[in-house]
C-alpha cells in the first residue's frame, strides 16, 4: 500500500487577494513561505520516501522548501498543475462576478464549471488521477508528499469518496494553503486516511 501525502501550496498574494490563479504562476508570499516551513516541520516524522509536485512556482517552491527540510530531492509532475480557470485567471470574484455574470452564477450554483475557457473539471479528474496512480506504482509501499493545488486535492477526494468534482465541489469546505490530506492506494483504489 503506498500513502499519498497531498499538500496545498502556502500562501500567494493571489490567494490573500481572493484572485482566481489556475495556471498563472505567482510566487508564495512571505506567509507562504512561513506555511510551508510548518508543514515542512509536521510531516519531518512521517518517513517520506520522495516529493512530487506540480510545476508552478506556488507549489514548486513548497515543496523544495519541505524537501529541504526532509533531505529530499523535488520531482516536478506536469499533470499536478491547478485546473486552468482561462479567462478568470488573476481576476478576483467581483471582477469574475462584473465580467462574466452569468459564467459566475452558474459556478457559484456548484455547476459543472462557470468559465466558458479553460479546462472543465473531467479533464483535471482524466490527467490528475492517472498521475497520482503512477506515483503510487512507483512506490508500492512507501509514504510519498505530492504538492499541488486545491484542484487536484479536491479530485482526489472526489474520487476516493466514489463522486464526482460537482457533487464534492457541493460538499466542499475550504482547502486552506499547505493544508493535508492523506489517501491510501492500493492496486489503483483511493481511500482517504485523513
């Protein structure tokens, strides 16, 4: 059985600003940086074997500061990216909620997805869990830390929980920066441990 480890990012402007960010690519900011070395402090007992994480600087400099701390090296996975809001990204929910009134009501209705661009939320689910399966694979039986996005986190849930991202997006709390959330894998099923 392999333990996946998926960790949210630390903190960007962005996020502070309540600015959609999908795949544009703000660093973390200084509160960021301070998230990340408490959870790199928290996971420092768990026995992590590698660290993944999606290419954009946000998660990218979380998870080399955790592997820092962990005498681990960083692979970047590309399929670990945030799911891509098109013309949303790096507008706050009044900007969305002026520009695209109707795309914001149907996404604030938990519909399939408000953004007419972008990616829709099949797509993350068809590239994120296939990654996460190939990760697992490739540690059959270690604890592996994968830093991402509040995107690929929630697919993760939504699969283990055998639902769909619209149904988890209707039951969602909020994914707050470097939170965790762990997954046991086993032949390719998804069971959250915590």
């Amino acid at each position: 059985m392999t333990t996946l480890i998926l960790a949210r990012h630390g903190e960007t402007d962005w996020n502070r600003e309540n600015r959609f960010q999908g795949h544009a690519d703000p660093p973390l900011n200084r509160d960021g940086r301070r998230q990340s070395a408490e959870l790199a402090a928290a996971l420092a007992g768990e026995g992590i074997a590698r660290v993944y994480t999606s290419p954009l600087r946000r998660a990218h400099e979380t998870a080399e500061i955790v592997a820092a701390r962990l005498g681990l090296e960083v692979e970047l996975v590309e399929a670990l990216r945030e799911i891509d809001v098109g013309a949303w990204s790096g507008l706050t929910r009044d900007e969305v909620a002026e520009r695209f009134p109707d795309e914001f009501a149907r996404w604030l209705d938990r519909a399939p997805h408000g953004y007419a661009d972008g990616e829709t939320y099949e797509a993350l689910d068809a590239r994120v869990i296939p990654a996460l399966r190939a990760l697992a694979h490739r540690h059959p039986t270690d604890t592996v830390l994968v830093v991402t996005h509040g995107g690929p986190s929630r697919v993760a849930q939504a699969h283990a929980a055998g639902i769909d991202y619209v149904e988890a997006r209707r039951r969602e709390t909020v994914l707050d920066n470097c939170a965790v959330c762990r997954f046991a894998v086993e032949d390719g099923d998804f069971r959250r441990i915590g």
